[in-house]
C-alpha cells in the first residue's frame, strides 16, 4: 500500500510544480563530411572550438535542416553548412603545404601525413582551415588559430570573427 502512495505523490509533484526541461534552441550546424580519412574526435573538436564562440552545433551527420547560403551569418539563417575534409597522400608535396581550403566548394584539403602527426599540429590544421570555411574569409591574425600556431580562439580570432559577420 506503501509505494502506491508515494508513486501518486510524486507522479503529482512532478506535473504540477516542477518547470519541465525545455529543448534549446535551434541553432546553424556544421556537418563535417570527411574523405579519405576516417572521421574523428580532433576533427569535431576542432569544429566546436568555432561552434562554441559562434553558437553552432557540430557533427558528422545531416540535421535534416537547410543548406546555409553564402551569407548566412550575415541573415542569422539557422541551417545546415556542410563542410568537407579531404585527405590526399602527397598533398604537401603538391601544393608546398599541409593544407588548403576552398570557400566557394566549402572544402578544405589536407595532406594525408596529418592523419599521422601529432594531435596538436593535426588540430592547429582542421581548426585553421575550418576558420577560414566557417567565416568564408582568406584573412590571417597575427595570434591563435587564424595565424595556424594554435588551438584556441585568440582575440584576433574573435575580433576576426566579428568583422566576418
């Protein structure tokens, strides 16, 4: 007779009195499609390091929404902007470096080496080319990712980020 009571009490408390948790609001994601590689923890991660400072979500798969236009932060559109990551054996060799980006296919190319390199230079290359796709601009900082010598969003990022809108 006991736990029926109690069950009743807080089946009671719970619809009553309680604010149930609401779901967030829907925001712009960044799907990474990766070629020749096999996707990543330093891959999202390093797309979250600009999800987190601009409020975009990141992932691997499709949310189903809208593809962004070309100026869709500029409109605050929340969409879908899919992003590709490919990886080419002998790349570097090719171009004279480890990466390169293309805004106007919203892909980025890295030399297949980085796959093997140490996680801190594989994320100063996805974070930094990443940049330049997710802002879609060919500016450089003097500081932090955009100046491709670090992890973390420096205030020339931020500041970076700010004119890019």
């Amino acid at each position: 007779m006991r736990p029926a009571a109690t069950t009743s009490i807080a089946i009671i408390a719970f619809g009553l009195g309680c604010p149930r948790p609401s779901s967030p609001p829907p925001k712009t994601h960044v799907r990474l499609v990766v070629v020749g590689a096999a996707p990543s923890d330093s891959m999202l991660w390093s797309c979250r390091t600009w999800g987190d400072y601009l409020g975009l979500s990141c992932g691997f798969e499709d949310s189903g929404q809208v593809e962004c236009n070309r100026s869709w932060r500029h409109d605050h559109q929340i969409c879908q902007l899919t992003l590709g990551l490919v990886f080419e054996a002998g790349l570097a060799q090719k171009i004279g470096h480890d990466a390169e980006s293309d805004r106007d296919h919203r892909t980025a190319r890295f030399d297949a080496m980085l796959l093997t390199a140490p996680v801190f230079r594989f994320r100063v290359a996805i974070t930094h080319e990443l940049g330049h796709l997710i802002l879609d601009t060919a500016e450089h900082t003097k500081t932090g990712v955009m100046a491709g010598i670090d992890v973390m969003l420096s205030d020339d990022d931020k500041a970076l980020a700010s004119r890019t809108q």
